[in-house]
C-alpha cells in the first residue's frame, strides 16, 4: 500500500457526513498528493442509489436502511444524535420525557432521512405522534430555524459547533438520548475494493473517530 502514488478515489458521503469527511479526505491525501479524489455530498437516498449504480469506490452513511441488505457494512465511529432547541427555550436545564418532547413543534429532515425514520420508529414504539411543523432537507437549515425558536428537531451531534447559529441552540436532555447511532463504511457485496479504496478504508477505521470528536480542529492542528 505504501507505495502507492497513484489512483482515483471515489467517495459519496451523506449530509451529515460533510463536517468530517472532507477532513479525513484532506489528511488521507497528504499521504499521496498525487491521487486523484472524488466526493459526492447528498442526501441518503441519493447515496443509495449512488450505490444500486455502483458509481464510487466506497460510502459513508449512518443508518442503513433493511432493504440493502447486499451490503458490507463496517462501523468505526459513534454518531450520537441529540435534541436540539433554541437556548432560550422553556425545556432548556430540564430533564423530560419523550412525551412531554412530543408537545413541541418538531423540526424534521426531509422524507428518506436516516435521522427522520429513527424519530419515526421512536415516537411509533411509544405510540406518540410527532408535531411536525417543518420538513427540512439540511442540518443548516433546521438549525437556523431552530435558532429562530420555531421548533426542536433531532441532529447528528456532529452537526453541531460548526457555525455562527450554534451559540443561539442548545441540547434538550430527553429521556432516551442521545440515541447511539454508528459512522458505516459501505460498499457493495462481492465488490472488489482498489488498493486505494482499501487503504482509505483502512485509514477511517484507524482515524475516523479522531475526525469526528466535536474537538477535531484542535485535534488536527496539533498532529499536523
């Protein structure tokens, strides 16, 4: 592997995806600056039909939904997801059930959203209906609105302390979360991964995690 000075890399990745991969791609290409690399940052429906297609070399997402069950699929970092509100908000300090969160306006992410069909399932088991207020297609956008107080909504916690909206948006502590979820490599079954795809491979499962810590600027400007 290490004498590799060549190739293409072909990464897609899912919204949330975007606040570290580009960094994990950044250090991964100081390694061999003469690769050439390709990132794709959309939604999870994109990236699973990116996948039916076979278009890239490798896939980051967090959930992966039943019906692609032809997939090798390799955890290597936590993805917490949280409550957010804005910082002013009446259950801001306090500790509530999911009942109680189920009396908010709630902020969604758009039809298809790893994060929407975990709310979904949740608020389900427990026979709660969700007061859906809006449905949003970015972490950017729900989180101005939620900074704007017009609902809570459910984020990746790495989506977090990465603009000027953050200071007006504060975690709910919510029985039951943060819920655990997982960073996944993907790629197809039987698909003979490049060396190069290998190696990255490898080098999220070393380092991924180190990306993602909500510490990771500080992180990265020390090691480098």
């Amino acid at each position: 592997f290490r004498g590799m000075k060549r190739g293409r890399l072909r990464i897609a990745v899912n919204s949330t995806a975007k606040y570290f991969a580009p960094l994990a791609l950044g250090k991964f290409s100081k390694q061999y600056p003469e690769i050439e690399l390709g990132l794709k940052i959309s939604n999870r429906e994109t990236i699973l039909r990116r996948i039916d297609q076979n278009l890239d070399d490798l896939y980051i997402l967090g959930q992966i939904p039943t019906t692609h069950v032809d997939l090798e699929v390799i955890p290597f970092a936590p993805n917490p997801l949280v409550i957010i509100a804005n910082k002013q908000h009446k259950l801001v300090g306090k500790r509530i059930t999911l009942a109680r969160l189920a009396q908010e306006p709630f902020i969604m992410r758009e039809e298809g959203s790893g994060i929407r069909s975990t709310i979904e399932k949740l608020f389900s088991k427990h026979q709660l209906t969700i007061n859906e207020r809006l449905s949003l297609e970015t972490n950017e956008a729900i989180k101005h609105c939620v900074a704007g107080d017009l609902g809570v909504a459910c984020v990746s916690g790495h989506a977090l302390d990465v603009d000027s909206s953050d200071s007006h948006i504060a975690k709910l502590e919510v029985d039951g979360f943060p819920i655990q979820k997982q960073w996944n490599i993907v790629y197809p079954s039987g698909k003979t991964l490049s060396v190069l795809a290998r190696e990255f491979l490898q080098f999220l499962q070393e380092h991924g995690e180190t990306f993602i810590s909500l510490n990771m600027q500080n992180t990265l400007s020390k090691t480098a």
